[in-house]
C-alpha cells in the first residue's frame, strides 16, 4: 500500500467484528488489512462500472437492430433455407 494512510473509524456491529476478527486470524493479516482490500475491490468495481457505462453510452460504429435486419436481407439471397 502507499505511505499515506490516514485513520478512519468504521462502526462495526459485535457480531461483524467478531466474523472479521475470525477471518483475520485464518488468513494470518489484520482486520485493518482486510478492510483496506475490500475498500479496494469497491473503488474497482465502481471504476469498472464506470468504464462499462461509458462504453455502452459510445454509439459510433452501431447499427440499430432494424439497420442490421435491412443489412441482413441484403445479403442473404432470398427463399428458402438449406436443409
């Protein structure tokens, strides 16, 4: 992790904090360490979103769906089907 890292306080039922407190002490780090990697894997997941809706959002290059049928009949010869 970087060098600046700033406290914070999170308000945690027993219940959880004792869960995390397990999970900790299974995987050998500290509660604050899995704190930290789930903070992370949100602010990914968020970026990812992000990225996901700005890329549907880019129309160039799309067709719509009666443009690609248009498309699609031209290029099939018409009648019936093999088989």
């Amino acid at each position: 992790m970087g060098t600046g890292l700033k406290r914070t306080t999170i308000f945690l039922t027993e219940e959880q904090r004792e869960r995390l407190r397990r999970l900790a002490f299974e995987q050998r780090t500290s509660m604050a360490k899995l704190i930290r990697d789930a903070a992370v894997e949100i602010l990914a997941d968020e970026e990812d979103v992000r990225e996901g809706l700005a890329a549907l959002a880019d129309e160039e290059g799309t067709v719509t769906w009666e443009q690609y049928q248009r498309r699609r009949a031209k290029q099939e010869p018409q009648g019936e089907l093999p088989g």
